[in-house]
C-alpha cells in the first residue's frame, strides 16, 4: 500500500509528508488530507476520487443486472413450462402461457435467427449481435457517466513558467480501466466447460463462445484506451518532459501494466481465425490457457486494489478444471479385475471405413458403467494410447439405454491431422495384427450439452437434417423416438447429406431400425450422396407414394438420394436417388424447399428442426426457419407456424 501512495501521490503530485488523515477508497488508493497542493490540482484530484468511487459503484450497477437478468431468465424459464410431458397431444395447453410463450418464441426466431454481418461476426445469430450490442452501449453509457469535463492548468512546483494540464482524461481512463477488470469474471464465464451459467439458462457453454470472443476484444480496446490515454497525459500533459514520462514508466506498477497489455495482445492476435489455422487449434487452446492466467497475474501486479475482480476469475477457472477432473474420475472409478478399486479407461472397438480423398472415418463403439446422459449432450474424448493431453467433443449418435449399469457409447469421427489423424495410423496398425477387432484406451470427459428433447411433446413434429458426421447429432433424437409412445398425426423427416452412398454404411445398424420403424414413426428418410456421379447398383428409385414426385425423380444416374422404401442391396445400406447429379448442386438437398414443404404439409402442432453439420447448412437453416415462422399466426392458434431451430455447428465433414 506504501508503494501505491507514493506512486500515485507522483501521478497527482499528492503531498503525503503533510496529510492529516488518509481517506480509504475501495480499488484505490487511499487520499491524503487536507489537500495542500494548488486550488486546480485540489479540484482536479476531488474529481478523481469521486469517479473512481462512481466507477466502483457503477462496476456493481452492472454485475448487479448482469445477475438479475440471470436471475430473470431462470424464472421465466420455467414459468408456464407443464411439470411432465402431456399424455396426449388433445391435452396440450393451447392458450395462457403457453400461447404467450409460442407466439413470442416465433416472433424472436422469426426477425433474430438469421445470421447477422457475416463478414464480421461469422455465423452467428442475430439476437447474440443484438445482446453483444446492448452490452456494448450499456458500457458506453457507464464509461461518461458521473464525469466532470474540465481542464486545469496547474503550476509545476519549484518551476517557473512550468504547468501541468489536468484534464477528465485521466479519471475517464480510470473508469475504463475499473470496467475491463471488472468484465474479466464474465468472460471467464462465458469460457467455462462447467458453465454455472448454462445450468441457469438451459443454453449450452458453447452457445456463449461468441460473447466470450467479442467480451475480449471490448476489455482489449478497453484496455488499449487506458493505455493511450495515460501516455498521452504523462507523457505529454505533465511537466516537464522526458523527465516525468520516464519516471513514470519505470515504476512498478507501470511495467506490470505493459506487461499485461502485452499479453492481452497476444491473446487477441492468437484467437483470430487466420492464426488459428496457422497455429491449429490445440497450440490456440493450451496457450489460451496460459496467456490467461498469465494476463491476471499481470492485472494483479498493476493494480491489486482491483483484486476484488481478479480473485472470482481465478476462482471460476480453477473451479472449471477440477470439476472436469471430477467428472472424468466419476466415469472411470471403477472395480478393477483384481476385485479392488481404481481409475481404468475404457475400451472402444474401432471399426475403420478408409477414404483416402477427406481422411478416414472410425466408429468406435464402447461400454462404460454410469448413467446415461441426454439427447443432445457430447462427451470429450481422450484417446490415452496417443495423448493424454488432448480431448476432443464428440456426440454419441446412438440413444443411452442402461443395460445391467453399462451404457454403451457410439462414436463416429474423422481423421484430418492432429490427434484423429494418430488414432487413425493406430487403428491401421492394430488391424494388422493378429486377434480380434482392434481396440483403444478411451477416456471420457462429460456429459456436457443441453437436453435438446425436454421441448418435445407428443404432437411436435421433427425434422432432422445432418452433413456427414453430423449425424450423430440427430439421430438419437429419432432413435428415442422410435422408443417413445406413438402419435398418429406427427410427421417426421430425416434429410442427411454425405458425400458418397457407401457413407452410410457408418451407421447401417441405427439406419436399419429406423427403416423397420419408420411406418410406425411416419418417418420418412432421405440420403444424399453428394460426390457420386455414375450408377451404383446401391440407388432405387421411389415411386409417388414414397413422396418423390416425377420431377424429382432422375432421367439418368444419380447420387441424390431420399431412402423412402426399403431395399435389398446385399449387406450395403439402402440409398436411394431423388434427383439428377449431372451437376453438382444438383446433388446437394435442397432444403429451402424441403423444410418448407414438410412445414406446410403438417397436420398440427410445432415443429422442431434439429440440424448438425457444415456453417453454411446451418446458416441457411437459420434463414428457412426464420421464414418458416409467424407469430400472427400462432396468436391465432395455428402451431404449425411455431418452428423452432436446434442445432450443433461445432462437426465438420
């Protein structure tokens, strides 16, 4: 606290040698009095105790909403939400809240759903752009408030004709400052895997990645202005120079504070997407980590008043690892063969499907004794006999059922470089020997996710849409459904898009009970083969009861394909054409006129699109259900206008 006094009574020419009483100021340091400096340094430095003391008070102005609009959230949640699904669709309330709810939830989807900016904020909704933007002017408005704008011009003490210029801009520097240390626990947040705030809001932690993104680059303008705003005062407005901007930078204080906007620095140029794929993604994350911790530890060293904010982000990183920790120790407790207790990886058969055109596809199917997890949640993955410092999300494409306490788990990923890539060259080998179905050392991390089926009633009708490994995504949704009550008048659809008809063989076993429950389901399955141009004694063609009409049927090879009928193909998983693949846009579903059609062609009730796959299958969807939506018409009593969009855009394929 010595060291503080001294440096700031140097910064605001404070004489301490005469002070009477030192006044406390929380996140500051304390005030020496009587002041006994010049009329214009007294007022100026009146100014800028009485902003920091605003900029605290402000600071907790804005936690304090931040919390009550979680707060808020969580209650209208579960306000006018049934305790249980209805036992009939006849028995759905339609009116009160739920009305209410609908017609404003197709309102919000219709105007803020579409992707916003695309060229700045990449594929992101337009309500998280309006939220970043209300969050932006909120801090706006915090950052001149309370300010008096003024300039004194103030003698040099034991100089002639030497003055100082003391203007806001330092106290205003100060409120900026005071804000950017105290955002760092909400970004913090908003980068947690054990996310308290998804456990409050139902939104999956992946969801606030662009609020954490964006939250960064305002602390580093933040922190930019801070910066240039005291050099401009130090070393420009203070009198006389070099001598005083030397001084300055050379204490302790000042050097942590270069220090830490050096690192923050970094840690914007590495996040940007050009040096993430000149880096790869792994480097990204690890030094993520570090530069992180390594920016608060700077933080602190320039100013620990404000540790009052520091603290809670150390606080919520360190709580995020050891709950992972915690979680991954859970799974893999087990009793060992010895008859003792102990950690011990699972073990997952490796089923390889080569393709030397985009990297292999493995699945990996293995058994774990815990509880099942939702619809909709991803495990991280450790693949032990490679590295036991990466992980990598991955959805389980198969519905959990618990059989005599295991689960089993399905996995299907793609081998590009990195880690996958490894798994990959290690599969390949191990198929070599002798033995039984390869196998490796799986360690899982989750579940993590939302529960993407808890909106679902018995007359919510489901459309699914999957590019390649996407599938996983959705196909446990149907997988469920085809465990769950029957309900005459749901339609449902499956649209999956890969690139070759052998493809699907990925998933044959799960294909194969949803074709011998599709009639049952009113299921109908479309496969699109992509990248295939000649004949494949693997495609049929679907005559007008199966919903392909004339036009969509091909007057010549084609890989397009809806698989609305069974087909007996050998072992090889039934897929069928839809369209001409002359050309390759042909070839791709097009779903603007499919979701569309299915939407219209519903008897009642909502409909949900659930969707995985590439950024741009995504963006359009967001676009067609935008479009899909009316409020007027749900207000009205029409829930086939109530669409609703839930996807998972962090798969390739």
């Amino acid at each position: 606290m010595a060291t503080s006094l001294h440096e700031l009574g140097a910064r605001h020419i404070q004489n301490m040698s005469e002070a009477e009483t030192l006044e406390p100021h929380w996140g500051y340091a304390d005030r020496a009095l009587p002041c006994t400096n010049d009329e214009g340094s007294c007022e100026y430095l009146d100014l800028v105790y009485h902003a920091h003391d605003l900029s605290m008070l402000y600071s907790g102005i804005l936690w304090g909403t931040i919390l009550s609009i979680f707060f808020l959230w969580a209650v209208l949640r579960h306000v006018g939400r049934p305790s249980s699904p209805p036992i009939a669709p006849e028995l759905s309330p339609k009116a009160g809240l739920t009305k209410v709810r609908r017609a404003i939830g197709s309102a919000t989807r219709q105007y803020f759903l579409p992707d916003a900016v695309r060229v700045i904020f990449g594929r992101t909704t337009r309500l998280q752009v309006v939220i970043l933007s209300s969050l932006v002017v909120y801090l706006t408005v915090w950052s001149f408030v309370g300010l008096t704008y003024r300039t004194w011009v103030t003698p040099v003490k034991n100089m002639e004709n030497t003055y100082n210029t003391r203007t806001t801009l330092g106290p205003w520097s100060d409120r900026i400052g005071v804000l950017a240390y105290a955002l760092t626990p909400l970004s913090i947040m908003l980068a947690s895997r054990e996310s308290i705030l998804s456990l409050i809001t139902g939104v999956p932690y992946q969801s606030f990645n662009f609020l954490h993104r964006w939250l960064g680059y305002v602390i580093f303008a933040q922190s930019g202005l801070h910066t240039i705003s005291w050099c401009v005062v130090e070393m420009r407005l203070y009198q006389p120079q070099p001598s005083v901007g030397l001084g300055w930078i050379a204490q302790t204080y000042m050097i942590w504070g270069v220090v830490a906007m050096f690192f923050l620095t970094l840690l914007v140029v590495l996040s940007t997407p050009w040096a993430i794929r000149l880096t790869g993604y792994e480097f990204f994350r690890k030094a993520h980590y570090v530069l992180a911790m390594v920016y608060i530890g700077a933080c602190w060293g320039h100013w620990a008043q404000l540790k009052c904010f520091l603290l809670p982000s150390l606080l919520f990183w360190f709580v995020d690892r050891g709950f992972r920790l915690l979680r991954t120790a859970y799974l893999h407790y087990h009793h060992l063969p010895s008859g003792t207790m102990g950690f011990r990886a699972a073990q997952a058969a490796i089923t390889r499907f080569p393709d030397s055109d985009y990297g292999d596809i493995l699945r990996l199917d293995l058994e774990n004794n815990q509880d099942p997890w939702e619809i909709g949640q991803h495990y991280y993955l450790c693949f032990a006999e490679s590295s036991i410092w990466q992980s990598h999300p991955f959805t389980p494409l198969n519905a959990p059922i618990v059989e005599k306490g295991m689960v089993k788990h399905s996995y299907i990923l793609r081998a590009k470089k990195g880690e996958t890539k490894k798994v990959t060259e290690l599969a390949a080998k191990k198929a070599l020997g002798p033995g039984d179905e390869p196998t490796t050392s799986v360690i899982l991390t989750g579940a993590y996710g939302e529960s993407i089926m808890d909106n679902i009633n018995l007359d919510t009708n489901i459309v699914c849409v999957a590019g390649g490994t996407g599938i996983t995504y959705v196909l446990p949704v149907l997988l469920r459904l085809a465990r769950s009550p029957v309900t005459r008048d749901r339609k449902m659809e499956l649209i999956w898009a890969i690139r070759h008809a052998a493809d699907a063989e990925w998933v044959r076993e799960e294909l194969e009970l949803l074709r011998m429950a599709k009639k049952a389901l009113n299921l109908k399955i479309r496969i699109y083969a992509t990248r295939d141009t000649g004949s494949n004694p693997l495609f049929f063609e679907n005559d007008e009861k199966d919903g392909i009409t004339s036009e969509e049927k091909p007057v010549s090879s084609s890989s397009s394909t809806g698989s609305d009928a069974g087909c007996e193909c050998g072992t090889e998983v039934p897929v069928a054409k839809t369209g001409d693949g002359e050309e390759d846009h042909d070839r791709h579903p097009k779903l603007d006129k499919l979701v569309k059609s299915f939407v219209s062609n519903t008897i009642r009730g909502p409909t949900t699109v659930f969707a995985s796959g590439p950024g741009g299958m995504i963006s359009d969807l967001r676009t067609i259900v935008a479009g899909c939506n009316s409020a007027s018409k749900v207000w009205k009593g029409d829930e086939r206008f109530d669409v609703r969009l839930v996807c998972d855009d962090r798969l390739e394929w």
